[in-house]
C-alpha cells in the first residue's frame, strides 16, 4: 500500500519538526508554559527577542494535530476519507459553550475537515484554561502534544467566541493575520476588543477548505511543503 509507507514515511518528517520545535522545553505544559515555546497567540508577541514567528509557531503546532491524526489513521486505515480532528475539552471546563459554538461554526463554514469532541484518550488535541500574561495561543508541550490555551482575562477583555474560534482556526492549518479586519477571523486581537466577529470569512474558509481537499495526506504533504521554504 503505497499511500501507507507514504504517510508513515511523511510522520517520521513531522516528528522531527515536532522534536526540533520542542527543543529547550522541559517545563511540563500544565505548569507555566516557558517564554521559548512555539506559541501561536491572539495577540501579536510583544516581546521583540522571540526566536520564531508566529507563523512557525502556528505551522509546529498544526503539525502535531496532524501527526495525531496521522497516527490513528495509520492504526485504522479503514477509516473514513474525510478527515475528522478530535479534541478533548474536559480540562477548559469554564469554556465549555464557547468551545461548542466554536466547533459549531467551523464545521458549518468548511466541508473537508471536521471537529469532533472526544475523550482525553482519542484527541488530537485538547482545550485547557488558566492564567498566562501571553493571553490564548495554541502551541505544543514539547513532546508533540497540541493544545490550545484560553487565558482568562483576555477572554473577558475580548469576545470569547472569536478568541476560542480564532485559536481553533490554528488546528485547521490558518496562520495569523493581525493586520486584517474584524471579518478575518485570523486577525485575532489585531482589531481590537469592540471585534466580536467569531466567524471566518470566505479567503478563510476556502484556504481551509482547500488544505485538507485531498484528505489527511495531502493537508501532510502542504504542512511539509510549507515548513520546507
Ligand atoms: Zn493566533
């Protein structure tokens, strides 16, 4: 089966990306997450001396959901052709609605990739809140685990939803886009706390749409065409 040692050969590649993006990260996730670690944030980073981008921190963290996916696919590989994204919210308790709208939305606004709550067991990824001065940001553990953090001042500074949505939009493979308008989901903190658009618009929704149109291997063979450059 030439799509299996294809997608195994392409997990072995994202493994690396995982091991090399989780370097220097020995504070367990659950504990302060440390100020070197790849994190995709609503707001752009303050601190000028961060190593990576946003960009690269998105792309490590959407390639852990996709290792995750790949993992289980390759366990089952009778599986179903559309791809389904599992996560667990069990540790995000206070966000419970806004994870369900959010979920809601983007599987309404995309047609190539689903969101499906599951247990801690299953998931790809999962939701966990606290208090962290850097506000939500999606990022890994370091042991290529993707999570996605919702801080809880910002989320009472800014729309709930939109943060939550936003965030979920890094599991899809959307980078962030600051300088956009309200309507971009993708500009996260850029507009403001009065945006409270929690949908993503039609560039967002197509770009999304198109990166998993060939199922999981393509969305792989993208993420690794991209971390190429
Ligand atoms: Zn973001």
């Amino acid at each position: 089966m030439s799509s299996m040692r294809k997608t195994t050969s392409a997990l072995a590649v994202l493994g690396l990306g995982i091991v090399t993006a989780g370097l220097g990260t020995a504070v367990p996730a659950a504990a302060a997450p440390v100020a070197e670690q790849p994190h995709a944030g609503f707001v752009a980073k303050s601190d000028t001396s961060a190593t990576t981008s946003a960009d690269s921190d998105a792309r490590a963290f959407f390639q852990a959901v996709l290792a995750s996916v790949a993992e289980k696919r390759a366990e089952n590989p009778s599986a179903a052709a559309a791809v389904t994204v599992v996560y667990d919210a069990s540790r995000a308790p206070t966000f419970r609605t806004q994870i369900a709208r959010s979920t809601q939305i983007w599987n309404s606004s995309v047609s190539n990739v689903k969101l499906q709550s599951g247990s801690a067991s299953a998931a790809d990824f999962s939701y966990r809140e606290g208090n962290d001065s850097r506000g939500s940001y999606a990022s890994t553990d370091g042991r290529g685990n993707g999570y996605i953090f919702l801080d809880y001042r910002q989320n009472q500074q800014y729309d709930s939803t939109r943060v939550t949505a936003h965030e979920t939009g890094h599991v899809l493979g959307l980078p962030d886009h600051y300088s956009g308008p309200c309507g971009e989901l993708m500009s996260g903190g850029g507009p403001g706390p009065s945006c409270t658009n929690a949908n993503p618009n039609a560039a967002e929704r197509a770009r999304v749409d198109r990166l998993w149109a060939g199922g999981l291997a393509a969305a792989m063979d993208k993420a690794l065409e991209k971390s190429a450059r």
